[in-house]
C-alpha cells in the first residue's frame, strides 16, 4: 500500500510540474511577446496583444513596419488578402467604425510610403479602430485603418507611460 501511494504521489508531482512549467512558458511568451516592440520579431503577435485587432491573411511581401525608438512608436502597413479574407466580418468581428464619424489625424502615417488617402468621395471604404490599453506597466495607444475595397490597413502603435496623444478628435 505505501509503494502505491509513492507511485501515486510521484505521478501527482510530475503532472503538477509538468503543468506548471507549461504554464510558466505560455505566461513567459505573452510576456515575450508583448514587450517585443520591433519590426523584426513578433510583429504581428504584438500588435494583436496590444491593440486586440486581429491580422488576418496578409501579403507577406506587401508589409511594411517603421519602428521610431525615440518617439517609442511603431507604424505599419499590411495589404490583406482579400481572396482569402472576408472584409466585412473582419472590419465587424474587430469593432472597426466608419472614418464618416471622425476626424483622424492621418500624420501618424506620415513615414509609409503608402499612407491612406481619405477624401469626401471615398470616405465610405474606410474604417477604423482606436484605443487605449494599460496593461500592466505599458500604455499603448493605437489608430488602425482599414480600407474595404482595397484591403489595405495601416497600424500606428506608441508605446508611452502617461496619458496617450489623441490621433482620432
């Protein structure tokens, strides 16, 4: 009887550590992940943590990520695959809101070389998510546009303690 309890409490003891250390590795890739403000490792992983919009099927060689570690801002242009993507339940499923109901500071993208063109005759094609997030010891503020014909979407991310700069009045 008491081998069996030692097996038994072994087999606890390794699955509970077992399970801890995976535990421990997913918290410590969030972590990872989110504190990894760079072009060129976990770009697409950080905007998703930090902003909560998805980046769905994108053209890998239609990317284009401008890091500014003095302004501690990133700026991003992706062109979704729209053949593999649905438009409009990405813009709906991601909480995307008519540019007809903002003013958006479009300067924020001024460092792309394709920034969006938004005009009184095309204004109904795009859409746009804004936000403040916390977290735990790093603000982040964000303004992504997305243009529903094109496929186009832009992400401007800055990574700042303190208040955020308003991008959208």
């Amino acid at each position: 009887m008491k081998k069996f309890l030692k097996i038994m409490m072994w087999i606890l003891i390794s699955i509970v550590g077992i399970g801890g250390l995976g535990f421990g590795g997913c918290v410590g890739c969030a972590k990872l992940i989110g504190n990894s403000n760079s072009c060129a490792m976990f770009n697409i992983d950080n905007i998703e943590l930090r902003a909560h919009i998805d980046i769905p099927a994108i053209e890998s060689e239609r990317c284009i990520c401008i890091l500014d570690r003095e302004d501690e801002s990133k700026t991003n242009y992706f062109k979704i695959r729209t053949d593999a993507v649905d438009i409009d339940r990405y813009v709906e499923r991601n909480n995307f809101i008519s540019a007809n109901e903002a003013d958006i500071d479009l300067s924020v993208f001024g460092r792309l070389s394709k920034i969006p063109e938004i005009t009184p005759e095309n204004i109904q094609r795009f859409y746009y998510n804004s936000g403040y997030n916390p977290g735990k010891g790093k603000r982040t503020h964000w303004l992504a546009i997305v243009d529903k014909n094109s496929g186009d979407l832009w992400v401007y991310m800055i990574y700042k303690e303190g208040q955020p700069e308003n991008v959208v009045n």
